[in-house]
C-alpha cells in the first residue's frame, strides 16, 4: 500500500534502507565507487549529454550510499533510532518544504550525497575530529539523502507532512 502522507513515506523508506544494512558487508572503498559514478553523472549532464533513464540510476546509487552509511553506523556503534531518524526528517521537511529538492531533483540530492561523502572520506584520510558537526552527522545526513532520493523517485517525496493543512 501506497502510503498518504510524507512522515509515512519517509518511514518506510528508511525501513528499507535498514533492511538493506544487514544483509550487506562492510566495505571500505564502498563510498569509492558510489562518489566516482555520481561525479561522472553529473559531469556528464554539465556537458548536455542527458539520458532520462539515468535519473533512476542515480537515485538507485545514492540509495546506496545511505546503505553504506548506515553499515558505517552500525559498524562503529553509533546510536541510531528510527523514530528519531523519521522525526528529524519530518522536521527538516518542515522547515526547507519541497523546493529545495524539487528545483534540482535527482541531480541536487546527488550533488548533496556527494558533498557528504567527501566530508567523510576527508575526515577518515586526515584521521582528525571535525572542526564543526561530528562525522556522525554526515552518516546520518546520507542516509536523510538516500531516504529523499527513494521518495522522489517514487513520488512520495511530494506528500504533505502528516497533519500539514497548508496549500
């Protein structure tokens, strides 16, 4: 069944992506290969070679990412709570609406993994604490991004928030 409002949408598929994090193996370079297609994606588009079918690739790929970012969690004991997950989507929904998302598509939320992705590698290369937000959040970022990119490509992404009686 199709769920009916955002909060719902945003549950279930960060469900999946949890599913999806126990049955797959750690694996370093994992991030590699998820930053390495989304770069040549998007440099391809910057160069006005654009394939519709690719959209899907790419939300398939960033989807991904959250899967390895939630493997990452779990491999360093790094609390993570569902409800609390959902809630902070909820609440950033909140507060940026659908335009943010809606403007740029598969391609902003591509180009927003791979700003969190990079922050990550940086810090696990330098082997130093962050400056400002603790890696943790870019993990959970990810995963907010990966959430995102299933609903938009199911649609979903468009629901109104639970009990949002606005427009």
């Amino acid at each position: 069944m199709k769920p009916t409002d955002w909060d719902t949408a945003a549950n279930m598929h960060l469900r999946l992506l949890m599913e999806h994090a126990m049955v797959v193996p750690h694996q370093k370079s994992a991030f590699d290969a998820v930053e390495n297609y989304l770069s040549a994606w998007i440099m391809r588009l910057q160069k006005g070679d654009w394939d519709a079918s690719d959209t899907e690739m790419a939300s398939q790929i960033i989807q991904q990412a959250g899967i390895y970012a939630m493997r990452e969690i779990t491999e360093h004991g790094i609390p993570f709570n569902l409800k609390e997950m959902v809630d902070l989507l909820v609440r950033k929904q909140n507060d940026y609406g659908h335009g943010n998302i809606n403007n740029f598509g598969v391609i902003g939320i591509a180009v927003r993994a791979c700003d969190k992705i990079a922050r990550i590698k940086n810090l696990q290369e330098r082997n130093t604490g962050a400056q400002n937000e603790p890696l943790n959040d870019s993990y959970v970022d990810l995963v907010g991004y990966a959430t995102i990119a299933g609903m938009y490509q199911d649609g979903t992404f468009q629901l109104k928030l639970k009990g949002d009686t606005n427009g």
